[in-house]
C-alpha cells in the first residue's frame, strides 16, 4: 500500500472503532470517501491549473485527469 493510501487508512480507522459488522461497514464507507474527496481534490487542482490554456489545449488536457490523480495517489506502478 502507498503512503498516501495508509494515511487515508489510518485516517478512516481513528473515526471507527469495534470489530462488529457496523464498524466494518462504517471503516469502509469513510476510507471510500476519504479516496473519493482525495481524488476529486486533484481534479479541481488539475483544473485550476490548466485554466490559462486555451480552450482546444484545455480540452486535450482533461483526458489526462486520470493520469494526473492516479500519479498524485501514486497508483501509476500498481
């Protein structure tokens, strides 16, 4: 697991606590959410950078928001 991954883990595990199927359930719904506020954090960054370039480069660059998060969450070589 990278270390940012971890850090989301950890995060996720001191919100919940207990071995039961609802703390099971409640860990794995705010790890998820943790990834997904991650990402879509690096996508309004990916955006706000490429708000100077003009319109036809802007548009060639989006396709390359999935490249941009999974490079920031280091999960190009997995």
């Amino acid at each position: 697991m990278n270390e940012r991954i971890k850090q989301l883990w950890e995060e996720a595990a001191k919100k919940t606590q207990g071995d039961s199927w609802k703390e099971q359930t409640k860990f794995i719904e705010k790890f998820a959410e943790l990834i997904v506020q991650e990402c879509a954090q690096h996508a309004l960054d990916f955006n706000t950078n490429i708000q100077s370039l003009p319109d036809k480069v802007m548009r060639g660059n989006l396709y390359r928001v999935l490249d941009y998060i999974k490079d920031r969450m280091e999960l190009n070589n997995e």
